[in-house]
C-alpha cells in the first residue's frame, strides 16, 4: 500500500529542503538567511521552492503565501500554518 501521508513538519528537515533546492550547504540556510538577498533566489528558484513543498509536505500555496516565503522561519509558518501545526 502506497504511503500518502504528508511529510511532517520538521524545521531541520525543511532546511535541508530548502538548502537543496538552492544547492547550498544546510548551514548556509540560517534563520537570518533571506532567500533573495542572501542566497541569490529568483524567481525560478522560487517556483522550484514551492513545487517541491508542495509536493513534499501536500498542501498548495497561494500568491499571498509566496510571497512570504522569504525566510526559513517565515516558511516554516506559513508551512505549519496550513497542515495545522501551529500551536
């Protein structure tokens, strides 16, 4: 039987997400770390950033969403925000 579970929310292994799609060393990817400005992000890496969270953790952002996709921590929100992990 196939697993359809989403992936749980993991702020160690979103980093790592994040970092690979950016194809950065993990530790490049710090809390402070703007995904723009610091790790050269356009808006290609954005959509590769999206797609594979989208199908990583199975939820689907909005425009509103993306745009705040600007940071780990502020990804790590929006993320638990949407699978209803927040507290």
């Amino acid at each position: 039987m196939p697993d359809t579970q989403p992936t749980p929310l993991d702020l160690e292994d979103l980093r790592r997400t994040i970092a690979e799609v950016f194809c950065v060393d993990p530790g490049e990817v710090t809390d402070e770390t703007r995904f723009v400005e610091d790790l050269g992000g356009d808006s290609l890496l954005a959509l590769e950033v999206i797609v594979a969270l989208e199908k990583k953790y199975t939820v689907r952002f909005a425009e509103s969403d993306v745009r705040a996709l600007t940071t780990l921590p502020r990804t790590y929100d929006v993320l638990a925000d949407k699978l209803g992990a927040h507290g």
